[in-house]
C-alpha cells in the first residue's frame, strides 16, 4: 500500500522547507511529538516547531529507509538530512504518522529519535 496523500503532501513540504504547507496537512487539533518533547498541537504549533530547522537550513532530505501504510497510519523509518552552513546533519528516526482519511490530514505525528544524538551531531548549530 502506498502512503496516505497527506503524509506524502506533509514529506514533500518538509523537503522544500514549507513550515506553512507542512502545517496545513494537520487537523486544528492534530499534534506532533517529538519524543520525549510535548507535542504541538495545530497548524500553527506545527509550522512553530519545523520554521527554525527550515529557515536554518539551505536544503533538508528525508530519506525514508522502510515505511509500512494503512489508510489510517504510516510508519516511516527515516534518516532526516540537514543541510547547514555546507555541512550535512543527519540523524535516524522513526515516526508513526496517524491520518484521518476522510478529511486527509494528519491527526497524530510522533517522532521517535535519540536527542542525545541529535544534539551532540548539531551541537549548537541551530542556536547561530
């Protein structure tokens, strides 16, 4: 089965650094988790989260290494790729994406990756 139209819309914003359209692939009351953080919840606390990582970034690539779709859920194993100030930052990373598929958009994003990783790789780099 192929990926919910969302899910794929949602990856496609990501990778051209659209927080606006990435946001806009959740319900009012959608959240997204990056684990352990509390999760944001909407369209606004969604584009909050990815806009620093994005405007930061001159390109981003998430490489889906295997992903598993219902209607109703995708579960994506990634290496997420970030490209700043000409070096690559890339960390692995799990995420189960919950879509409602009458409305389709996205209802639940949890993120699963290891932070001490993600910030011994990025170190201070997101805070220039």
């Amino acid at each position: 089965m192929t990926a919910p139209p969302v899910v794929t819309r949602f990856l496609a914003a990501v990778e051209a650094r659209d927080p606006d359209a990435a946001g806009a692939c959740f319900t009012e009351d959608g959240t997204w988790a990056n684990v352990p953080h509390p999760p944001v919840v909407g369209p606004a606390g969604v584009r909050g989260m990815l806009a620093p990582i994005l405007a930061r970034s001159q390109w981003v690539r998430w490489d889906i290494v295997t992903a598993a779709h219902t209607p109703e859920r995708s579960w994506l194993e990634r290496v997420d790729r970030f490209g700043i100030d000409g070096t690559e930052y890339a960390v692995a990373c799990h995420g189960v994406v919950e879509v409602d598929p009458d409305r389709d958009l996205i209802t639940d994003f949890r993120d699963y990756v290891d932070l001490g990783e993600w910030r011994a790789r990025l170190g201070t780099v997101l805070q220039r």
